[in-house]
C-alpha cells in the first residue's frame, strides 16, 4: 500500500468534518452493521479510510434514500 497524499487516507476527525458530522455519529455508523460503513486500515493503533470507501459508501447511502418508488405521487 503506497500512500500518495494526506488527502487519500483519513482519519475519523476529518472524515466527519468533510461530511459536516459529529466525530460521534462516525462511531456509530462504525458501530451499526446494518450500515455497513467501510472499515479502516490499522496502522500503529490509528483507523484512518480511504476517501474513495467513504465517499462510495455515502454516494450508496444517498442512491438508496432518494432512489424513487414504484408509488404515484398524491394528488393535491
């Protein structure tokens, strides 16, 4: 594994300010396995995720939220 830049590999800290979260709500998606949030490479007891996982992983999130129904839409 080569490490090209700071910018590819983060810690949760920096994983929670890019998406505008607390370092908590990190742990637990960590922590929720029906979430099924990346796991972090272990180096010296440090977690630190690729930002490509991460932002795959929250792309999926916001596919399946917004991913449109078989429903019509009431009428008003």
């Amino acid at each position: 594994m080569l490490l090209k830049t700071e910018a590819e590999w983060m810690g949760a800290s920096q994983i929670a300010r890019m998406i505008g979260v607390t370092d908590m709500c990190i742990w637990n998606w960590r922590n929720d396995p029906k979430l099924n949030f990346p796991a972090p490479a272990v180096i010296n007891r440090k977690k630190l995720w690729r930002r490509a996982d991460v932002e795959a992983w929250l792309l999926a999130r916001v596919k399946k939220e917004v991913a449109p129904t078989n429903e019509a839409p009431e009428a008003a």
